[in-house]
C-alpha cells in the first residue's frame, strides 16, 4: 500500500484492501477515513467490509462518501 502524507496527522492512498490494514497499524496509523462510495468501481471492497477489517485491528473507521466534483457542504462538515 502506498501512502502520500499531506501533514504530520494526515495521508491519502487510493483504495485500500482489508489485506492492507496490517501495514496501515504498523505505520502508526489510528484511523481510517474512506471516502469512496460504494459500487464506484466494481471489485473494489465494500466500506462494510474495509470497516470490519479496519475496527478489527483496533483502528478507528469513518465513511465520508464524495463523488469528484460533487462534494457538498454537509461532506465538509462530516
């Protein structure tokens, strides 16, 4: 999995898998925001199943889902 920092307390990576989560702990990770919604490309994990995998390794999850070029007030909010 690969990660791109933006600041001390926050990356972004494209799609990660439930295999992944390991790696994300072991990096220090705490939590895990997925902002991709459901069904956007097929075979692609579902947030319930990221979540499962996410929660299961004793990090925090939060699904925020955006579409590029839709992203309302109440996103930003979230």
């Amino acid at each position: 999995m690969e990660y791109r920092q933006i600041s001390e307390d926050y990356s972004v990576s494209g799609q990660i898998q439930p295999e992944d989560v390991a790696a994300i702990k072991n990096a220090g990770f705490k939590s895990v925001i997925c902002n991709r919604p459901d069904d956007e490309q097929p075979g692609q994990p579902s947030a319930d199943t990221v979540k499962a995998a996410v929660e299961g390794a004793g990090l925090a999850f939060r699904y925020i889902p955006v579409i590029s070029g839709q992203i309302t007030a109440e996103n930003v909010e979230d």
